[in-house]
C-alpha cells in the first residue's frame, strides 16, 4: 500500500478489501497516525498522513516528530501552538481538518476551518510556537491563552453542513471515506422504486431498461463526429462504484437542470458495452432529483 500512497484507486480498493476481510481501518489521526500507512498491534490498518492530498511529506513529518518529542497532542489548540511554523500553512490545515486528522479533538470540522485564520493569527502575533509554548505552560498565561482560543471556536456557527464537509472530505482524500452523502438520502430513493447497485451492474443483460441512482462527481462533453450536438458524460457514484452515464441531446435538453456537481439523481435507462472492450456505460432514458 505505501508503494501507492499516491495511488487513490489503489488504496481505496485496498481499504475495499480490508473491510471486506473483517480488518478494521483507522481513519487519519494525528495522534496515531504516520507518513505511511501501518499495521498497529491489534492488526488494524492505520490510515498514513501522506496519503493525503496537498500536504507534504516535509510538513507530515515534522508534525510527527514534534508528537514523537513532546507527546499526544491534548486538544486543537495544544496541537496548533505546538506543530505551528513556516510549514504548516493555512492550507496544510484545511486538509488535516478536512480529511478527518483532528476529529479525535471532538469539534466540528467546519468550525475548526471557520477559525483557522484567527488561531494561527492569534498564535503568531503572540509569538507562540512549540518552544515557548512548553515555558508558557509553567505559567497561568498558558491557561487565559487556552480559554481565549477556545471561548473564540466554542461560539462559533458552523459555515459548512454534513454534505459539504464530505465533499471537502473527498477533496483532501480522492474519495468518500467516514461516510457518503447518499447515505442521507438512502430511504427516500428505496421507498421511490426498485434499483440496481452500480457494483452489481455486470449481471444486467445489455439493453433491458433500468434504475440507477448516484451522485453526481464528473461531469464533461464530448462533440459528435461530423455533427454539431455534444453528448453529456456524467460518472455517477452510488457509494458501491461508479460508472458513466452518456445522456444524449434530446434527453440533455429535458432534464439539464438537475445536472449539477454532487446532485443526487436516479436515472432510468440502459447499459451498453463501450467500443466492444466490454466496460458498462449507460445510457440515461429518464432523469429525476433526488437531493433538491
């Protein structure tokens, strides 16, 4: 797995098949959690930092060593006074947010994000860093820091709601990991109709109209030879796998408005094999929205 750290379809097949073999994956955590992945002494996989989008392996590591020096980070603010320097950026913090590394401090990741500018502003106007940090926290002042900060994050309102924080969630990781955003909307679609899994798809005879429904996570346009029309290509996720539905100009035309990115549709049509090297598409017949 580590050969691949940069590899997402690869480790999410591999965390696929842990899953399926009973082996418990631990998320990101930054008390726990190193550059690479590894298998801790209850055999459970430990999620590695560096498979995290848009960090790096310099700024990992020296969040690595500063734990390794001084301990588990006790709390966000402990964590932020402690690793902060040149290294850790605004961004580096949004993906750790994001990709779940800090749910272990128990706040809201959408708080935590509304708040990072204060904090490392606060931080650095204050000239806290690991080093003077540990002296501050012989004193009282560590103490009227600490509840400054936390009283700023505690009375905060979350920007960002459970979806969209998911989909930040798949920006720092390349995939849905702690939950889907169509688990939401799970009942809704199975009291509406009878469905297939994508997943489940290669058992469908070619050309027999069926339900399908997914989100929304690519959307392009390809032109037709030797004609004006384009043809929509959506790659539709419903949390089993993923594949593309080609919706064609007529059908385009009637339904555009619910294509959008991370819309949530059920779609009514057929499966075809795609230049005869047998991978499914699908041809969209009817659209509804699901999340709207």
């Amino acid at each position: 797995m580590n050969s691949d750290i940069d590899n997402i379809k690869k480790i999410i097949l591999i965390i696929n098949e842990s899953k399926q073999l009973g082996i418990k994956i631990i998320f990101p955590n930054i008390n726990l959690s190193s550059y690479y992945f590894y298998v801790n002494n209850k055999k459970e996989i430990v999620y590695g930092l560096g498979a995290i989008k848009g960090i790096g392996k310099n700024s990992i590591e020296h969040i690595v060593n500063i734990r390794n020096k001084y301990g588990l980070f006790k709390d966000y603010i402990n964590f932020c006074k402690l690793i902060y320097n040149k290294k850790i950026t605004k961004l580096v913090l949004e993906k750790l947010i994001f990709s779940g590394s800090l749910d272990i401090f128990n706040i809201n990741r959408s708080i935590l994000f509304d708040n990072i500018k204060e904090i490392l502003l606060f931080i650095k106007k204050n000239n806290i860093n690991n080093l003077n940090f540990i002296q501050l926290s012989l004193f009282k002042n560590k103490d009227i820091i600490d509840k400054f900060i936390f009283k700023k994050i505690k009375n905060s309102i979350p920007s960002l709601n459970k979806e969209n924080i998911l989909h930040k969630e798949k920006e720092s990781l390349g995939f849905y990991l702690t939950d889907h955003p169509i688990n939401s909307y799970i009942n809704i679609i199975k009291n509406k109709l009878n469905f297939f899994f994508i997943k489940d798809l290669f058992n469908i005879k070619i050309n027999n109209l069926i339900n399908i429904y997914g989100l929304i996570i690519n959307i392009k346009f390809i032109s037709v030879k030797n004609n004006n029309d384009r043809i929509c290509i959506l790659n539709l996720d419903d949390n089993t796998s993923n594949i593309d539905v080609f919706i064609f100009k007529e059908i385009y035309n009637k339904y555009y408005f619910f294509l959008d990115l991370h819309n949530i549709i059920i779609i009514n049509g057929y499966l075809k094999y795609k230049n005869n090297n047998y991978k499914n598409i699908f041809i969209a017949n009817c659209i509804e929205l699901i999340n709207k």
